[in-house]
C-alpha cells in the first residue's frame, strides 16, 4: 500500500501542521509521497529530515524577526517576507537552524513541491531533484504570496504561491499511485475560503502577471472543490482530513505567540489518529 501526506501550508497557520507532523515523527510514521503547498513545502522537509520540533521555530520565534516579516522587507526587498532569510540564512548548512538536506535527500519518501508559474499561470511540481545543499529556492518559490510578496525566480522563471495552481493536491496525489492520503488543512474543515481577500491581491499583480491574477482570483474556489473532493475520498476510506476546529485567532501574517503554541498544540494532539487510518 502506498501512502502519502499532503500539507497545504497556510502561511503562520503551518504551525498546525507543524504539530500534526510532529506527532507522525514520535509514532515512527513513514509516508511514501509528501506534497507540500506554500508553507507546507517547508513543513514536509523538516518531517523528511527526521527534524522534530525544527518546524516550530520558525513559526514560535524566527516569524517575530523584522528579518523574517514586516514593513522593512516591503520597503527594501519589495517582499513582506524576506524568503532568502528564511530559506537560506536561518535554514544553510551555516545557519541557526539548518535543514538536515542529506536526511531529507536520502530518505525513500517522494517529494513534490508545489508552486505556480507566474508568467503562465500553470502548476509547478519540483521534486528533490530540483534540491541541493544550501539551495532550498523551491521552497522561496512555493511560499511567495501574490503581491505580498514578488514571485521568487528559478532558472529565471518567476514563480507564486503553489496555492494559486493547486491549493489542496489531493487528487495529485491519488494519481501518483497513492491508496491512502493523509490531507493536513490549516483552518477547520467546514469553513469556506471566500475570494475576497484574493482578488485584493490580485489587483496588485494584473498588470505584470495576469495569468497568475485569473488563476489568485480562483483560488478560493478551487480550495473549496478540493476540499469537498477530499472529503468524498474520505467516506471511501482512502483519505483522511486532519483539521483544526479553530484556529485559535492565528491568520497568515497574524503573529501571537500564545496563539500560536495552542495551534500548535492542537495539531500534535489531533496527528495521534494518523497511525490507525494507515493500519485499518
């Protein structure tokens, strides 16, 4: 039976997932495929690397860094969120916290990273054959919220947010050969994503990218298709949706430090039922 994990980021409401891959690492739980989205990317390959507890500081600490996040990296970089300092500064073999790339790299589970081409507006999969040590750009890529931020360039293609091309990768996942898949959302599973705040952004990038505006503009609807696909999968058996039922006051950007360890807390608790959906 092959299994995967998919983690559809969520910006500062990864601190969920965080716990939910977490409690996977202390039950010694192995998936064959691991898809991540936006801030889910990151997620997965601290879980890959075996680095529990990794995922957390980014979230708990680094996020409350004028480095990280905030106005100055707008005025300077034109992004929000500095994703050289996250990905490369914080995450290098030099770094404060460094990825452990050779766990990662070895490790059997197949990666897929999900971003969006910016130009074109189609979905980007890269893989950890687009990975090496100390080049951790697909994740910049994955994570790179329109208008927020500007769109990361690979190879000198510029790339946005993988929720704009995929926003829960499911389906992706079933047709890589997939019998069980374990989905991680970042607000309760029963809540709608509404466009409204989309198209703001979207407004902001048309001019340049307006491919990846029509596709900004659709994301709150093909989230909510994704979801209600995923949940017809999972009367079936073959998926299951872990979810918080709040999100505890934590948004994208919203940094709370209280708020954010009870979300935490919340996803490690609710991982504990993972290893009886992959055993029955």
């Amino acid at each position: 039976m092959k299994t995967g994990i998919v983690d559809v980021g969520g910006g500062l409401r990864g601190i969920y997932a965080a716990g939910v891959l977490d409690h996977c690492l202390t039950d010694g739980i192995h998936f064959d495929l691991g898809i991540g989205v936006s801030a889910g990317s990151a997620n997965i390959a601290s879980y890959a690397a075996g680095q529990k507890g990794r995922n957390i500081h980014f979230y708990m600490d680094y996020s409350f860094r004028k480095q990280y996040m905030g106005i100055g990296n707008l005025l300077t970089k034109k992004s929000f969120v500095d994703m050289d300092y996250v990905y490369g500064t914080l995450s290098n073999s030099d770094g404060e916290n460094p990825l452990d790339y050779p766990a990662l790299r070895d490790n059997p589970m197949e990666l897929l990273v999900v971003a969006t081409d910016a130009l074109t507006g189609e979905t980007k999969y890269f893989t950890k054959a687009d990975l090496q040590q100390d080049n951790y750009d697909i994740f910049k890529a994955s994570s790179s919220i329109p208008f927020v931020c500007h769109p990361y360039l690979i190879q000198g293609i510029p790339y946005y947010d993988g929720a704009l091309g995929d926003p829960v990768p499911v389906e992706k996942a079933l047709q890589m050969g997939c019998d069980r898949v374990v989905l991680i959302l970042t607000k309760p599973e029963h809540v709608l994503r509404t466009p409204k705040k989309d198209k703001r952004l979207a407004a902001g990038i048309r001019k340049k990218y307006p491919l990846a505006a029509e596709k900004l503009c659709l994301r709150a609807q093909h989230y909510n298709e994704g979801v209600a696909l995923a949940q017809k999968y999972a009367e079936q058996g073959r998926v299951l949706i872990i979810s918080p039922d709040d999100t505890c006051g934590v948004d994208t950007l919203k940094r709370d430090k209280e708020a954010l360890q009870r979300l935490y807390d919340k996803g490690y608790h609710d991982g504990a039922v993972i290893k009886d959906f992959l055993q029955s």
